[in-house]
C-alpha cells in the first residue's frame, strides 16, 4: 500500500509536539503506548510540553493497540519519522530515544531492532519482555497476539519470538537500556518478564540498568524512579 502519511495529516496517526517545541530540534523521544491504549491527544500533552522545552520532539505514534511491535507497526514508527525528519530537514544523526510502559515497554525494547534509525537509548517500564511466557499469563492476552501476528508464516512459538525482546537478544543494537519494574506488578510478572531479560543482558554484556521499584504495582514508578527515567533519557540524548 502506498504511504500515505504527510506532515499535513500527521496528527492523525501520532501525537506530536511541534507546536510547543523549541527550535532547533535537538533529538526525538518516542513514546509507545501500551495494550488497549487508543488516546488521541487533542491538545499538547505535559511531556510534550516539558520535552519541547529542551529542544525535543515528543511523539507517540497511534499504533494499533494490539500491534506488539509487528512489522506494521515498525514500519508506521519509521514513516512518521520520515515525516518530521523531512518537514524539519533534521540531521540523520539526530538522537532517538526509544521509551513505552508495558507493551509499550515492549515496543520500545523491539523498535531499535528493526528501525530505520537506531536509537541511541531505550527506557521501558514494566515491560513484557518474554512473548512465549505472557501469551499464557492471562486470559485476555492470547487474542492480542494473535491479532498482531496472524500474518506470520509458521507456528505460533515461532511467531511470538518476533515480537519477543529475550529472544532477540542476538539482534538488539549495543546501547544503553534502563529497564524499570514495580515488583507488585500483577499485569506483568517481573521475575518471568524484566529479571529474566536482564538477567541475560548482563550475561552478554550488554550496557543495562534495572531499577525495581518496590512496593508498586503495574507501571506505576514513585516520583525518585519517574525522576530517573526521565533523566536516562535527557542524558543519553544530550552526550
């Protein structure tokens, strides 16, 4: 299908603060939403408003909710940017940061895999982070996946792996990741999810920092680790 995202039209398929945004564009933040999350903001956002004011574009693509990451998904994250990249006449080295919550947290892991631009820094919470595991962890989860890789040729094990950050681990960029989990996380196991995926990452060396936030439930960070995510981010987009 041809593309038809234009910069004219872009408020339809993602959030973006522009219109509140110092220039010059110094980095983008992405933000992916998590599952069942279909907002559409109307009027600019308080991260929007706090990111435009360093000079950062803040964008959240309307993916499908149920997307995972698939290929489509990928794809529409990488024409939204060439939107922005082009109406701004941004640098292709500008930096990315790659960020989400949950299955957004998941997203944000996936994308620097696959993205026409690789990030230079990924900060999720509470993120599924082993595909194969959460399709059984609940009821309602088994539908979400099927919706988002039906196209998928093969088994369904071998399907969930493509949207499976610990079975991708051969093929995520080296750059730093922080990784949050709220151990009285009910929607998202952390000891099945975030201990296991770090837990490999170090083993491989990668360059991660895994904040547990105690005491929490599902994304749900105390002001000190909302204070760290967001500085993960400044940081690695300005160094």
């Amino acid at each position: 299908m041809e593309k038809i995202i234009t910069y004219e039209n872009i408020r339809r398929f993602a959030y973006v603060n522009d219109a509140v945004c110092r220039m010059p564009v110094k980095g983008i933040v992405l933000y992916f939403l998590g599952a069942n999350n279909i907002s559409m903001f109307d009027a600019d956002t308080v991260e929007g408003e706090f990111y435009g004011e360093k000079n950062l574009l803040y964008v959240v693509p309307y993916n499908n909710p149920w997307a995972w990451m698939n290929r489509q998904a990928v794809a529409y994250t990488d024409e939204i940017l060439e939107v922005l990249f082009e109406k701004y006449l941004l640098d292709e080295r500008i930096p990315i940061a790659s960020t989400g919550n949950s299955m957004g947290g998941l997203s944000a892991l996936i994308y620097p895999v696959f993205a026409k631009r690789t990030p230079v820094v990924c900060v999720a919470n509470c993120p599924v982070c082993d595909a194969v595991f959460h399709f059984s962890s609940r009821q309602d989860i088994p539908r979400l996946f099927y919706s988002a890789l039906w196209h998928e040729e093969g088994d369904l094990e071998t399907a969930l792996k493509t949207v499976s950050p610990l079975h991708l681990l051969k093929e995520m960029p080296r750059i730093p990741y922080h990784i949050f989990h709220c151990d009285n996380d009910q929607a998202v196991n952390i000891a099945h999810n975030s201990d296991v995926l770090v837990s490999e990452m170090r083993k491989q060396g990668f360059d991660v920092t895994y904040d547990v936030v105690h005491g929490r439930g599902h994304c749900k960070l105390t002001y000190e680790a909302k204070m760290k995510y967001v500085n993960y981010i400044l940081s690695a987009v300005f160094k």
